[in-house]
C-alpha cells in the first residue's frame, strides 16, 4: 500500500472570469519560511547569492523566477517559493544548513496568481495598502490583510501579483473574491 | 405617459428624449432622465410629499439636496424597501415606486394630524412630562403609542437582498465636493499630475453651477463646469467618483465615503453591488462642500411651498420644473434676489419681494423692476396659509401694516451655512464669522483645507480662486509642482446678507426644525426652562437630531436662542456634527460578512470528506470541526457520540485534530527556550521522543498545555490547543525577540502545512500497520508511547506521534495539508475491517473527561498549574515564564479549589458544568461555595454522568458528597468527589499490545 497519495488544490470552486483579469491557483508549488540563525545574516546572503543567484531581498520585496524566489516577510524571515513541492524544503534546508531555519509551508499557503490589467483594481478593493505602480513596483511584497484574511502579497517581475493566505481559508478568500470581482 | 405640468418645454440638464415611468404613493407619473424624484414630483405639480414626525403636518419639498428635512419617502418595496430615503437625492430610474410616510390612512387625509391640535400637549419635553405617572404603563402603553405615532418610515423587517462592496483606495489630493471650487481645485491638483479623487454626492459634477444661469468665461455655468469635468476625466491621475458622499473623517488622512453604484436602478446589475464603501486615505484634502441656505422661522412656514430660494432655482433651472405659478421671494439676503430673473425667466409670476432690511444693493432693485415685481422693504412675512398647498402669505410692511398676498411659492434666503460638518469630526469646534453671520472652521484637520462657499466665501469669483488656491496648494504640499489654473472671468455677484432668524409675532406654528418638527415656541420653552446651554437646548428640544443633524435648523435655532436670552451667538455657544455626516447604510459597513460570513471560516483538508460522511460541524475559533457524525436512525446527539465513544475503546475511531496549534522550533537553544516557557524540563528531551507541558502566563496562572516532540538536536515541533494557538505562538515569539534575543531559535507556525488525525482504540496499531505496511515499524518496543518519527511514505513526508487523549492506544498521523483529504481517506480504508469509525471533537471530550484531562474549561485563566494537579510538574531546577508570581500568596494559597472528579449519588442524575459546590445541607451563598463544575460528560463506559472540577481541598476529600448547586438551570444533585480519572486508572489500556 504505498502508491502515491493524491494532493488537492485548496481552492475547489472556479474562479471568477472576466475581461483583463485572470486568476489562477498556483498549485504543487513549494513554500517554505526560511529563518535566518543567529549572527549568520551574512553568510545566509552569500550562500544564496553564490547558490542561487539571487539576492536576499533586506526589505518587504521579492527576488528570483517563478522558479526559484525569495519574499521578505519580516526582519530575517523569507519565504522561499519554488516551482514544485517535490524535496524543495529538503533542498532549501541542505543547502542553507547552519545558516537558516527552514520549514516547509507547501501545503500552508494557497497562492493564487492574478494578472491583467484589472488585477491591481480587485486586489485594491481589499488591500489596505497602496497599491499604485508609484508605489508598490514590481517585486514588492507585503504582508497584510484582506477582508479580515492576513495574507502575504508579492509583484513578480513580470507585474502579476501573487497572494498567499492560509490554506483553510481558501473559502473565505474566495467568497472576497467573487464578491469583489464584478470591476 | 402623464404630462408633467409644471415642466417646462425646454431648457434645463435633462434629457427629455429618455422618458421614465415612477409612481409615488401607488400612482403614476413620468419624469426623464437626468431627473431626481423631487424634482420629478415637483415636474408633476406634487406638492404634498409626507407627513411631519410629531404633528402630522402637510409637508412639500424645503430644499434640493441631502440636507432636505420634509421630503422622506420609502423607496421600493418589499425587501428593499428602504424608509426615510430623501426624494431630493434620489435619481429618477423607470419603474422607481415610492410611498409617503408616517400617515394614515392617506397622504391628504391623515388620522393623527389631530397631533397638531394637540400640540400644547406635545412641546419639548412632552415625553418627560406627561407619561410620568403611573409608571407601569410607560411600557406597556405609552410607548408604544407614541412609538407608532411619531417616527418616520417602516422597516422591510426582511434581510437585505443586495451586495455592498468596500473599496482602499489612495490619493495625493482628495476633493470633497465637485461644484465651482471643488473642480477648481481638483483641476489645479489634477494637472500638476497628483493623484486626485473628486467625489461629489450629486450622481452629476457641478454642484451650485448646474442650478445657476450665470457665466463663467462666457459661457453658460453648467456647461463650463461639464468642460472641466470633460478635462479632469481625460487626466489618467485623476479619479471622479459621482454619487459619492464623504461621511466621515478618521484618523491618519483616512475618509469614509459612500458610492451609490446601483441606487439609479431598480435592482443591481448581475454582480454588482448597491452601493460600495470608500476607505480613502489622502495626503491632503480640500474641502468644497459648499453651504446650506438657512430658512426663516416665521408663522407656517413648514406649508408645502414654502422653500429656500436656492433649492427653487435649482427646480426652475436645472430640472426645467416650475414649483409654482405665483410666486413670493422672502430674503434677507443679495442670493436672494438673484431667484426673481430665474422665475421671470421661467414665466412664473413674481406676487411680491419681501427683505426685512431697508436698504438693498440699487443693482438688486433692478432685477425686481425688470420681472415687475412689487417689493417690500423692511418687511416681513408673519404666516403662511394654505395647509396642504401654499394659498397665501401676510406681509407685514415696514409700515407695520399687514397684506395678504396670493401665492402658491415662496422662496426664502437668509444666508447660508459654510457645509463644515466634516471638519468637526476631530471634536474641534467652528467659530462664528460675523462678516458674513455664519460659522467657520477654525482649527483645521491635518491635511485639510477649506475652499469655496464651505470657506464662506460666497462670491462665486472667490469660489473659483479659493478652489483653485487649495488645490494647487495641497500638489505642492504632496511634491508636485503646480501651477494655478487661470481663474476664469465671471460677473460680479452681490452677497451681503442680514440673517432675520425669527418673525416676532408670527401668527400659527413657526418651524426651526422640520424633521422634528420643533417650533420657536419650544426653543422659548427650553429657554424658559433653564436649558439654555446649546447641548441642552437640543437634547431637550431634539433640535438638531433628527437624520438631517439639523443641517438647515442648528444655526437658526441657536441663534433664536441667543436672542431670548441676550447673548451672542459665539456666548451661546454651537453644536459639533459628528461622523457620519449622511446616514449609512448598515449593511455597506457590514460589506461581505454577513450571516455565516460575518468572520473568515477555516476548514481542515478533510472538511468535505467529514461534509460527505454526515458530519454536524462546531465552530472552534474561526475553525469548523466535526462535532459528531450521525448515522440514520440515531435519534439524538448523545445516542451518536455513545456510540462513538464506545466504538473507539472497543475498536478504533478516527479524529481530525488538524485545527490544534503547531508550531516549528529550530536552532541550537530550541530546548532552552522550551525551558523557560514551559514549566518542565525540554532540552533534555530524546530525539524521537514526546512530552507533555503547560505553560504559564507572566502572572502565574496556567496559559496553556500540549505535547512537544523532538525531531532532531535543533528541531521541536510543539503542539497548543485550538484555542490558543495564535496565543501560544506570540508568547513564543515575544520570549524570543524581545525577552531573550540572545538565543539562537528560530519559531514558525505550521498549523496550516500538516493535516494531522488522531486514531485511537485497541486497534490503532493494526489500522496502521495496515496502511504503512513496512514504511514504519510500530512494535511496542521500536515505536513506544510517546514515540515521535518522520518517514516518507506515499511520496510525501509523513510525521508520526504516539499519543493518547482518549486514553487508549493512540496514534497521531500527520501528511501537508495538501494530502490531509488523500490521508483520510486511505485511513478510513485501511481501518474498514476493523470496522473504524470517525468521532467528533464530543467523543474526543467525553473521552478526555472520563481520563481526567484538563482542557479549555479548566485551563481558563483563573487556575494554576497547583490547581489543575501539576503543582509537582513546575520544575525547581530551572527559571519559566510565571514561575515568580505564581508563588504568589494567593496563588498557593491551600484553600484555593483544586482539581478532582464528581459523580452523581443517584447515577441517574445528570450533572451540570457551571454548578457550585456547597457543603451537604449548606445554604447556598457565596460564603458556602467551594468551588465550581468545570467539565461534564455522560460516560458510556460508566452508564451515568461523570464531572470534573475544582473544589477546595479536593484531593484529601475523596468519597465525600457535596451538592452541585446550579439554580440557572434548577439542578440540585447530591454527588461524590472522586479520582479525576474515570476509566482505566492505571493507563493500562495505553500499552495494548
């Protein structure tokens, strides 16, 4: 008895459809926090610089690909996003041994992608922050909240927003969403 | 299609190619776009609009806007009826029905005017007064008399069938008010390339501009205000939000305001919502909210066709509807007088003009003598005639002689008020400006500046330059360069104005207030009475607090305050308006939560899985857990969780325990950490091994409990209650970041990643053994109670706990989240020969209860670790978090009550959590009690109801009986203070093999 389980999505009901704006469940991604050690704030830069090219973003902003990123979400707390959630904490974890604390969160977050033209105007319905281009650019994140639902939400460098909220919330979130989108 | 009758062929901003059916109180009529419903009615030659609060008077329309106190009408029908909706502000749609209120059995014919001749009864302070005695009828008779002869509209008494949305959003410049001074500033903001968001209430920019025939830059008013408004639209930095009122100021440069997105419809568009809440957050704003006419308080003037001037003009010119054919202009102002063309203009035949002052401007006498107009210098008008319809006006001359003058209108001006409302909404005060006898903003809201009419400064040149100084001002505070608009040429406007606020000797009932209908005579009571002070005069009077918060009847009613009692205006002092400035709609507040969406709910990965097998759902928090599983045929609750109960200590039974805290602990002082927040010892915990632990608040008492593992050297993975997960995880990261930061620990929740079941019985192991088949070894000696491992399995990584809240042999399965509905599903599977059965989270207490566990009943912030029975558990060989005050006097004071178990005498008796103990024929007082019932369940295992609780001297009383008092519920039950621990005293069962 040792076939593979079968994951789920966390959302499990469509997304709303309209014009200039797409929203898609990233699924089967890998998450992880990844927490800096005591006195190690340098050595963790270098590691991930010379391992992954990427450089450790010091503010609330994301660094990297969709294959590999790195979001500030706190003084010395990252989380790592990956394009899949097969043995990528495991990876994290090796390779930033001693330098990090790493936890898996794959299964923590539903991440939900949206982009177009009318992305930005859904996500300010709900977002208390500002989110014109003047001001959150692309590659800033933030960790804030929407319709009473703490999120994390980050630009990728292509202009899309990515948003993760607790997996059980899935459903809230979604009822926002839906509420929210007729634009 | 009716005709209108009083609509003029042409001119005004509507569009008469869109025709539009209404009806009002069941009959039909028509308007066209570009119309509101009062200016509709009006179009139609309806005077009579709705009936007063207390008096039932006859009422017709005062004004054109949102500060309009007469005509309240229920708009729609049933579930969306909504009461007390001002036509003024209502946009015309088709099919819109309204009704009048507060009248029976008709508008024309209503039953409790009688109300009015019994007005001697009902001045200020009649509720105080006359219902006094005998006091027991207050509730069962007067009240409801009186509530359901005064008040305003009904209540659908249903739920609201329409959506409301809430929107952030974000500007350099925020303008509140898109008339002359409003556009002005925003164009001024607008083309420095600052962020601007120009709201205005009216569903049409322009504000005064759409109601006046003046010109500005040579052409028609209204049209240049389309022009700018045209301009700003095609700026990609500025936002126009129409409909939109600005209700209220918060702190931080924040703005509440309200859209109305589908008021103009009959019902919402598919997704849309009926009106969207604003939380705007500016830098800086400009308030153009503009002024208030201000009535004259004189004899009758509450007849339907008497209205301020500026809201006649509003009529005639912007709405091409005539509210009359003969017409009188009552003024003490130069405004006042502008109204005479406009009603020429619109063929409306001018009776008379009536200024109490003297003198006028020669230009003002012009105007009169081009519209052959009679006038009346320092007169006044004593009363109006005419109940339902004006009929008649007395003039009293500057001769002191008394005319009659036929009229169906009556225009009044006597100034206005500065519409400042918002600027109070810090606590601050305006002040009074004699120059032009009105009040002002004094101390400013940061961030805040103040143009235009709202500025007093009436002259619409001033306007247009005030506007476009604020504007370009509130750019350049934001770091843009501005640089001021033009401000275009406009005709001298005279605007002196000598406020008469009362008509002596008026002759009938002459209003200050209409929504409230209090009269001069009632500010006289007030004075007369001694309450004198301004917030006395309206409490007493309820001047002012009606849902027009005394918009056009503060000031004046002050003023005649002032004059009664020989002070100033300034002396006598003003009221503040506060938030918000217009009602609101409860329910754009409440937005999305609503019902069972009030607050976020969190489902485990299993919820549809617990959805299909008849799950009955709990909250916990903001949690849904299964509660208990009913089978058909079950015919109670507790005839479902018995067998469950049973089912696990005989066999096997499955439980999602997803919801409890987990929190990941890495780095090299993990067990240090542990140390210091729990009471027992962790650093010396074995990799690959469980413990139990409690930790105490700062002060002493017991937080919380739970079993952390050990993965590795640096790794912990603690688990909390439901309840106090989010708790437990700030104390961690507080004890980490700011009590000992030295440490080298790192903390992370991770409740959300593992989805994690307990399964629990005699036939757990096998159940187990069944799915993992050689993934793990699950021998009592390789994987003993208390074991903890990792292993993969499945391709994901599974974690596994040998613990036991039931009692029995346990285990703990947790896979991510992402696999918890795969995992339950196998469980189920594998467990189907031994006939495994979920439980719910009441098996899980009955279970606990019958082993003496404590939980969130006990573990409720007024018990210690001494109390719940883990006195000897707080280790003496270390420092924790609570350990000082927890020695306090009063927390190891002996007589504190300490944990045991209870059993009914009579086992048939049920036992009730909450009862107190009292010694056996003790009486019940609070001298007598000893303690209190903190958990029950009826035990299957046992075959009566069993209790936890804390009870002084507990321990040694064991085999005593006392009785559990509970008089909420009737229950006196003798029981017998016993062994926590109800079944299986020696935990054998935990070790079967």
């Amino acid at each position: 008895m040792s076939e593979l389980f079968a994951p789920l999505p966390a959302f499990e009901t469509a997304f709303p459809i309209s014009d200039g704006l797409t929203i898609e469940e990233r699924s089967g991604i890998g998450l992880a926090t990844v927490m800096i050690r005591k006195d190690q704030s340098a050595a963790l830069v270098k590691r991930v610089r010379s391992l992954y090219g990427i450089n450790l973003p010091a503010s609330p902003s994301r660094a990297g690909t969709d294959d590999l990123a790195f979001i500030g979400i706190g003084p010395g707390v990252w989380l790592a996003a990956g394009s899949s959630s097969s043995g990528f904490t495991s990876m994290l974890a090796n390779d930033l041994e001693g330098l990090a604390s790493v936890s898996d969160q794959s299964s923590g977050y539903a991440v939900l992608r949206l982009s177009g033209p009318k992305a930005r105007t859904l996500l300010q319905k709900g977002v208390p922050i500002d989110l014109h281009p003047s001001v959150f650019r692309p590659e800033k994140a933030a960790v804030t909240v929407i319709a009473h639902i703490g999120c994390m939400l980050w630009q990728t460098d292509e202009g899309a927003f990515e948003v993760a909220v607790f997996r059980s919330m899935a459903g809230s979130f979604h009822h926002w969403l839906a509420a929210s989108a007729a634009i | 299609m009716s005709p209108q009758p009083n609509r003029r062929a042409t001119g005004g901003l509507i569009d008469r190619s869109v025709s539009l059916n209404f009806s009002f109180d069941g009959k039909q009529y028509g308007g066209f776009a570009g119309d509101t419903l009062a200016s509709a009615l009006v179009a139609n030659g309806v005077t009579l609009v709705g009936r007063s609060f207390k008096y039932h008077r006859p009422r017709g329309f005062l004004t054109a806007g949102s500060e309009e106190p007469n005509g309240l009408v229920e708009l729609r029908t049933g579930a969306r009826r909504e009461p007390n909706t001002k036509a003024t502000t209502v946009e015309l749609y088709n099919g819109l029905a309204a009704m009048s209120q507060n009248r029976w059995p008709s508008l024309a014919f209503d039953i409790q005017s009688i109300n009015n001749w019994f007005s001697p009864l009902l001045g200020a302070g009649f509720y105080y007064k006359t219902f006094m005695w005998p006091g027991f009828l207050w509730e069962k008779l007067y009240e409801p008399l009186i509530r359901r002869s005064a008040g305003l509209g009904r209540l659908s008494m249903e739920s609201d069938p329409d959506s409301y949305e809430k929107v952030h959003a974000f500007c350099d410049v925020l303008v509140i008010g898109g008339g002359a001074a409003g556009l002005m500033a925003a164009l001024a903001a607008g083309r420095s390339g600052a962020r601007v968001i120009l709201c205005d209430e009216d569903f049409r920019f322009g504000g005064r501009l759409l109601s006046e025939r003046t010109e500005i830059d040579g052409t028609p008013c209204a049209e240049w205000a389309a022009n700018v408004v045209a301009e700003l639209d095609g700026l990609p930095n500025v936002t126009l939000l129409p409909s939109t009122t600005v209700f209220g100021v918060y702190d931080g440069g924040t703005y509440g305001a309200i859209e109305k997105v589908s008021d103009h419809l009959e019902t919402p568009g598919p997704g849309q919502p009926r009106q969207r809440l604003w939380k705007i957050v500016a830098k800086r704003s400009v308030l153009a909210a503009g002024a208030i006419e201000r009535p004259i308080v004189f004899g009758g003037n509450d007849t339907p066709g008497v209205m301020l001037a500026s809201a006649v003009r509003t009529y005639v010119n912007r709405y091409a509807a005539n509210p009359g054919k003969r017409a009188v202009v009552f003024t003490s102002s130069d405004d006042g007088w502008r109204t005479i063309a406009d009603l020429a203009a619109a063929g409306i035949e001018i009776a008379a003009v009536v200024d109490p002052r003297l003198q006028v401007a020669p230009s003002l006498g012009d105007i009169a003598k081009r519209a052959h107009a009679p006038v009346f210098l320092g007169a006044r008008l004593r009363e109006a005639n005419g109940g339902h319809a004006l009929a008649s006006l007395s003039i009293i001359g500057a001769d002191n002689r008394e005319r009659q003058v036929r009229a169906d209108l009556l225009a009044v001006a006597n100034g206005s008020n500065p519409n400042i409302g918002l600027t109070n909404h810090y606590g601050h005060r305006p002040v009074w400006n004699e120059e032009i006898s009105a009040f002002v903003a004094d101390v400013l809201l940061p961030g805040m500046s103040v143009a235009g009419a709202a500025a007093g400064r009436f002259a619409l040149a001033d306007i247009l330059r005030t506007g476009a100084d604020a504007g370009a001002k509130a750019a350049e505070d934001t770091g843009f360069s501005a640089t001021m608009p033009p401000v275009p040429a406009t005709t001298a406007d005279p605007v002196s104005a000598t406020p008469l606020w009362h008509v002596d000797k008026s002759r009938g009932k002459a209003f200050v207030d209409f929504q409230n209908d209090v009269t001069a005579k009632d500010v006289a009571l007030a004075a007369q009475e001694g309450f004198r002070a301004i917030e006395h005069l309206k409490r007493y009077t309820t001047l002012g607090m009606a849902t027009d918060q005394g918009k056009t009847s503060s000031v004046t009613g002050l003023a005649i305050m002032a004059e009664l009692t020989g002070r100033s205006i300034p002396v006598t002092g003003v009221t503040i308006a506060r938030p918000p400035h217009v009602p609101v709609a409860i329910g754009a507040f409440a937005g999305i939560h609503t019902g069972p969406h009030f607050k976020p709910t969190r489902l485990t990965s299993g919820h549809r899985w617990a959805e299909e097998n008849g799950a009955s759902f709990v909250e916990a928090g903001q949690w849904l857990r299964p509660q208990w599983f009913s089978r058909p045929g079950e015919m109670d609750w507790l005839e479902t969780v018995n067998r469950e109960v049973l089912a696990v200590r005989n066999g096997v039974g499955i439980c999602d325990v997803s919801t409890l805290g987990k929190i990941d602990i890495q780095g090299p002082d993990a067990g240090i950490l542990l140390d210091r927040v729990y009471i027992n010892m962790f650093s010396t915990l074995a990799v690959g091994r469980a413990r139990y632990g409690m930790m105490l608040r700062e002060d002493g008492f017991a937080m919380d409990d739970g079993t952390t593992a050990r993965f590795s050297e640096t790794r912990y993975v603690m688990s909390t209650t439901t309840a106090n997960a989010a708790k437990a995880m700030s104390h961690l990261e507080f004890a980490r970041q700011v009590l000992w930061p030295e440490l080298d620990v790192q903390t992370v929740s991770i409740t959300e990643q593992w989805a994690q079941y307990a399964v629990a019985g005699p036939n757990a192991r096998k159940l187990l053994q069944n799915l993992f088949g050689l993934a793990i070894d699950l021998s009592p000696e390789a994987f003993p109670y208390m074991g903890v491992a990792e292993f993969e399995f499945g391709g994901t990584t599974v974690r596994l706990f040998r613990l036991s809240f039931s009692g029995e042999l346990a285990y703990e399965v947790a896979v991510p989240a992402h696999y918890g509905d795969a995992l339950i599903r196998r469980l189920m599977a594998a467990g189907a020969e031994f006939g495994v059965t979920p439980y719910g989270t009441e098996a899980l207490s009955v279970m606990r209860i019958e082993k003496g566990h404590v939980a969130g009943n006990e573990l409720n912030g007024q018990t210690t670790a001494g109390d719940l029975g883990f006195g000897r558990m707080m280790s003496k060989k270390k420092d924790f978090i609570g350990r000082t005050l927890a020695a306090r006097p009063g927390l190891v004071d002996p007589e504190r009550p300490v944990f045991v178990g209870f059993k009914p005498v009579d086992p048939s008796r049920r036992l009730r959590a909450g009862a107190h103990f009292l010694g056996l024929g003790k009486a019940a007082t609070t001298a007598n009690d000893e303690g209190y019932m903190t958990s029950v369940a009826y035990s299957p295992n046992l075959g009566h109801w069993i209790g936890l609780g804390l009870i002084k001297h507990g321990p040694e009383r064991l085999g005593e009986r006392v009785r559990a008092y509970d008089p909420i519920r009737n229950g006196d039950v003798e029981v017998e203070i016993c062994s926590p621990v109800f079944v299986d005293p020696e935990g054998a069962r935990l070790q079967h093999v």
